[in-house]
C-alpha cells in the first residue's frame, strides 16, 4: 500500500513503540477513524549462539548486531503477512538466547496460533543466513506454543449435484478424507443452498496442525467426494482449488426414452438414472491415471440425449483420446461398457470431437456403369433401324419409283414410270386398247 511504509524501511530504521505508530502511520479510514495498530508479543530461543553479558545492554555492539539480524529474520518471516508492519526487539535474556519481542500489524493481525505455524514453518530460515537458529518448540505468543495450538481453521464449500447426499454423509466423508493427512477437529456447515436442484454446501475444516496446512494435498485428498456426487471443479478450500482438465460429454441412448420427470434435477428417476449412467461412463475411462469424475447434468429429448463432463487432472488425455476410449468401450450389441444401455457410439461427442457418421448406402458402381450401357444401347439400336430403312428405300427407288402426281391444269390422276417415251390421254388410250383387242381376235 502506496500510503503506508514498507517493512523494508523499518528494518534500516529505527523502530517505533505502538504508540509511536498509531500517530505516525495510522491511517484514516472513510469515516474519519484511523485504522488501529495490533501488536502481539513474541518469545523464542537461538540457538548456536551463547549468551554474553553484552547482550544485555541495548547500547553495545553485539546487541545490536544481533538486534538488527533477529529483526531481518522475522521481517522475511512475516511480511507474508499484507497487514505486518514492522517487528520490535525487546531484549535478550540468558538461555542460550532467549529473545522478547513484538509483532506489529496495522489493520486485521493473525492469530497468535497462526503466528506461530508460520514461524515454525521458516524456523530453519536463520540457520541459512546467520550462525544460530530458531528452536521451533521455544516460540510462544500470548500463552499459545506448539503445546496448545488453537486447531487450523480452512474455509470449505463445494456442490452436491442434485442434492442426493444427506449433510450428515459429506462432512463424515470430509472427515475421513482429511484424516490420514492431519488430525481433524471438527467440520462445521455453515451455509446450505438449493440452486436449480443442485446443493450448494459452504462450512469450515479445523485441523490440529503445528505448521500450515498443505492446501494442495488437501484439495488432493478430497477428490474422494466424487463417489458422493460432489463437482469437484466447484470444490474450493481457502480459495485454493483442484487444477482440473474438464470435457463436454453428451450421448445418445437408444433403448430408453424421454420422459417429463427427467427434467426435474429432484425426480427420484432423474437421480437414478444419472447415477447409473454416470457410473457406467466412468467404468469406460477408469483405465487411465488421471480420471476423476462423470458428471452427468441433465437430459434431453430425442430418444435420451445425456449431456454432462468429464472430469480428469493433469497430465489429462486429449479430447480424442477420450472419445476413443468411450467409443472402444461400446460392444457389438452396442452396449456401453457390457451395460444394459446401448449407444449409438457416432453420437458419443467428448469436447468438439466426433465420430464421422459412415457413408450413406448408395448404388453400386457397376450398376451405373451397366445403366450407361443400356441407356446407350436403347439410343443406337433406333438410329441403326432408321439408317438401314432409309438405305433399303433408297435401293428400292432406283427400280421403279411410284407417287402421286396432280396435274394442276386438266385435275387428272397420272401414273409416271421410269420410262416416259410418250404421254396419252384417257380417251387416247381407251381407243388404243379396242384396236389392239380387235387385233388379237381377227388373229384367233
């Protein structure tokens, strides 16, 4: 904070009483009140370091060497803190060194038992930069040491899809995850929340710790909630939560059918069903290392359309991993993981990968081809009818070529041959023919 001085600068310093620091770097708040300075008193021993009598008089070289290098250690301990001020030597006693001090604070200060874990925590730090060491078990700050620690106190909250744990089960099954780590307490639940048929849980963990508390295998042992239907990807402890690599999962199950019930989160059917699809799917992926959970999050019409993810932690599969191992998993029969629900594994969609659904049946090549020949054919075979007609008439023609002929001046009917040596009328050739007739009979 820009207004208030670092604890850099009160190392080099001189450093100022409480009471100093309330009138000099108190700040004022909005309503014109400064923000109060805490203090809390500190004690512990140094060790590799025998005690002089220099060490009990303030103005002598040793002293405050030593008063400058003890004050260094518990700034570079606690400036973790964004409230921490500056830290005030007191004096040194006999006891190897026994050392009395005080820790400044400017606005909210820890507790004395968190004060302490996180001494003890950097206890070694000293043993690095100087020639003594913190003895861990020595420190103790308003009557608390490492004997009467007061329990560790961690925020928790995470979501129960549809709510089907009882309260009492979860906190048990926080209890027993967290047990093999450290000793627990108590777990207390401080806020229940429906929100759309899911149950929203927020309480506190309190450990019985001498340093603080591993916030990463904490969250680590508590993915055994996933067996009580907890999102894990909602699960946060003090802020902290799980790094999780999660998937978009949907499907098609083909031998049920929708119906209105499973659209409500509280339906004993929409329970059941997701529980029991969820535990087929997760028997599909348990093969690999890193799976966590199936969450299945609703349904839709359409045969059964399920849409949900999967949950797993790094280093996770790809996407078409997943979706290899699902669509590996659905048998002959189409059953999923020897399940009794079938699915059609080309709607099986893991992320943005799918299957491509196979080509659509269609007309075999060598049917096109003997289709084109055919058609071929039925245009030929008229053509060569009609060339050999036309060739067949023409041939005929040149024998003897008969049609009909229209004078248009007399309007008689003519016949013409090929050989035309003359041209006769009606009457012309009636009398031709008597003669000829006559000529035959005076023969006979």
């Amino acid at each position: 904070r820009g207004d208030v001085p670092t604890a850099t600068s009160w190392v080099a310093e001189e450093a100022f009483t409480p009471e100093q620091l309330v009138t000099t770097v108190g700040n004022v708040g909005p309503m014109g009140t400064k923000t109060p300075v805490h203090t809390l008193p500190l004690s512990f021993r140094l060790l590799g370091i025998a005690y002089t009598e220099d060490l009990s008089k303030k103005s002598s070289r040793n002293y405050k060497e030593l008063e400058k290098e003890v004050r260094m250690m518990l700034h570079q301990v606690l400036s973790a803190y964004d409230t921490f001020l500056q830290a005030n030597i007191l004096g040194f006693t006999n006891g190897s060194v026994l050392v009395q001090a005080q820790a400044v604070f400017q606005g909210e200060a820890p507790s004395s038992s968190h004060l302490i874990r996180t001494l003890v925590a950097e206890a070694g730090w000293g043993q690095d930069a100087f020639s003594w060491w913190l003895e861990p078990r020595s420190i103790s700050s308003n009557g608390f040491s490492l004997e009467n620690l007061d329990p560790e106190k961690l925020a928790i909250s995470f979501t129960v899809l549809g709510g089907m744990e009882p309260v009492e089960k979860l906190v048990g099954e926080v209890m027993l995850s967290l047990s093999a780590l450290y000793p627990v307490r108590n777990v207390t639940v401080g806020q229940l929340r429906n929100i759309n048929g899911d149950l929203e849980m927020a309480g506190d963990i309190y450990l019985d710790t001498t340093i603080h508390t591993n916030i990463t295998a904490v969250l680590q042992a508590l993915t055994a909630l996933a067996t009580c239907s907890v999102d894990l990807s909602t699960l946060s402890v003090q802020g902290s939560r799980l790094q999780l690599q999660v998937y978009p999962l949907s499907f098609l199950v083909t031998n049920r059918r929708f119906s209105k019930e499973l659209l409500d989160p509280l339906a004993a059917e929409h329970q059941e069903l997701r529980r029991a699809l969820g535990n087929v799917v997760a028997k599909a992926l348990r093969d690999n290392g890193s799976f966590l959970q199936v969450l299945i999050r609703g349904f839709l019409s359409g045969s059964l359309l399920c849409h949900g993810d999967v949950v797993f932690q790094p280093p996770a599969p790809s996407s078409l991993e997943v979706l290899e191992a699902l669509v590996l998993a659905v048998g002959p029969d189409k059953a999923l993981a020897d399940s009794d629900f079938q699915v059609d594994p080309y709607s099986i969609s893991v992320g943005e990968d799918a299957l491509e659904p196979p080509p659509a049946p269609g007309f075999p090549e060598y049917g096109v081809a003997i289709m084109v020949v055919c058609g071929l054919i039925i245009i030929t075979i008229p053509i060569i009818l009609l060339v050999c007609l036309r060739a067949r008439r023409f041939g005929w023609s040149d024998v003897a070529v008969l049609w009909d002929r229209r004078d248009p001046e007399a309007g008689t009917q003519t016949l013409e041959m090929e050989n035309r040596g003359y041209w006769a009328t009606p009457d012309e050739a009636a009398e031709e023919t008597h003669e000829c007739w006559q000529r035959e009979s005076m023969a006979c």
